[in-house]
C-alpha cells in the first residue's frame, strides 16, 4: 500500500513549467511528504521534501495543501534530462521504511 | 566521493542457482534497504536493516535472504526458492530523517 496516489502519466513540453500532483488524505501529522524521481536503469535520487510549509530547492519546489492531504511538486522550467518516474511518498524519513508507489511518468517534449 | 556501490551491473544466472548481490556504503549510515522493480512498476521492500547485526522482512523478503555483519555492507542473497528472481533489484541507505540514497541496480537475469 503507497498510501499516496499519483496520476501514471503526465506529459510536458520543454522549458515550461511543470506541476505533479499527488493525494496522500490519510496522512498522518508526524509524516513527511517526499519526493524521489527515477531516470530509465539507474536507482532513484531525491528531489525534496516537506512537512507543512512549501518548500524550494535548486532542482524543484514543493507546495503543500493547507490541510496536508495534498501536494504538488514544481519544475520551474522542464528540461529534457527532467524526463523521469516521480514518486511521492509519506513517511518519516532515513531509517523508516519507505514505500515507493509506481509514481508518476513524465515525458517532456522538445 | 561518498555513495552507494552495487555490483556488478548486470548478473545472469542459471535457474537453481543462488546468487549474492553486493551493496556497500560509505555515507555512515545506519539503515539499508534492498528494493526488487519489476518493469513498469514500483519498488517493492525485500529486506531493511537499521543497524549492524539486526534486520527486518520486507513486503516480499520469500526467497531473500540478507546479512548485516558491517555497517557498510549489506548484501542480498536470492535463493532457488524465489519463484520469479529476474528483476532490477535496488539498494538504499539512509540515517535519521535524511533523504534515502540509492545505488544503481543490480539487474539479474535468470535462465
């Protein structure tokens, strides 16, 4: 059970903005929302995440619903290499067990 | 530069046999994970381990199995008795409330 629930498939077009939607509504107060993405054949690698507050860094922003049940990661501009598996995970963090969903596919267009 | 090695890359292997998949560390962390993907799926938990000498099933750990005798190292052995062994098969390590780091896949192929 990913507990969070994401669209399979979105699509974009290169140097627009991107907004990944994912719904976590049974999420508890003490979880964090995560952000991973996976390129094709290689392990996933940490985009961001948050708790309460929306969040920046270099790579994406992260802009958490008011009442925590949903959230949207943020590309500002989509490259090419932003291509990817995004997936959105609650929990805790580092030493919990987190459980990876099929996430979303992101194709960007040239 | 520190990180997550997984080796080899790619692994093929007769059905019947057992076979070890190396994931070593050097980031200090405390726990490791080892993850199985299926093609177009998500990652499942076989095993994790939050310190040295102890680790825990994951959703699918029938036919796993792990050691965790340093703290670096946590490697993966898959049994004959795992029905369906081919995968890409992922390790991740984390500590505390920081971000999980994974390597880059093991993908193993049994004939």
């Amino acid at each position: 059970d990913a507990k969070t629930t994401q669209p399979n498939s979105m699509e974009s077009n290169e140097e627009e903005p991107v907004h990944l939607p994912c719904n976590h509504s049974t999420i508890s107060g003490t979880d964090y929302i995560h952000w991973y993405r996976q390129l094709p054949s290689q392990g996933p690698e940490y985009v961001i995440h948050g708790l309460t507050s929306n969040v920046n860094n270099r790579m994406a922003s992260l802009a958490i619903a008011e009442d925590r049940k949903s959230s949207t990661l943020i590309l500002h501009r989509a490259t090419l290499r932003d291509a990817a598996v995004y997936y959105c995970i609650r929990g805790q963090g580092g030493s919990e067990k987190l459980v990876f969903g099929k996430g979303t596919k992101l194709t960007v267009n040239p | 530069d520190g990180g997550i090695t997984q080796s080899p890359k790619y692994l093929f292997r007769k059905e019947g046999q057992n076979v070890t998949l190396s994931c070593e560390q050097n980031l200090n962390h405390d726990a490791m994970y080892w993850y199985r993907q299926d093609p177009g799926q998500g990652l499942r938990l076989i095993y994790y381990s939050q310190i040295v000498n102890d680790f825990q099933k994951g959703d699918i750990a029938e036919g796993y199995s792990v050691s965790r005798e340093k703290k670096e190292s946590f490697p993966l052995t898959v049994t004959s008795a795992q029905k369906n062994p081919t995968a890409f098969y992922l390790c991740a390590s984390g500590h505390n409330y920081s971000p999980l780091h994974f390597g880059n896949g093991t993908r193993l192929t049994v004939t």
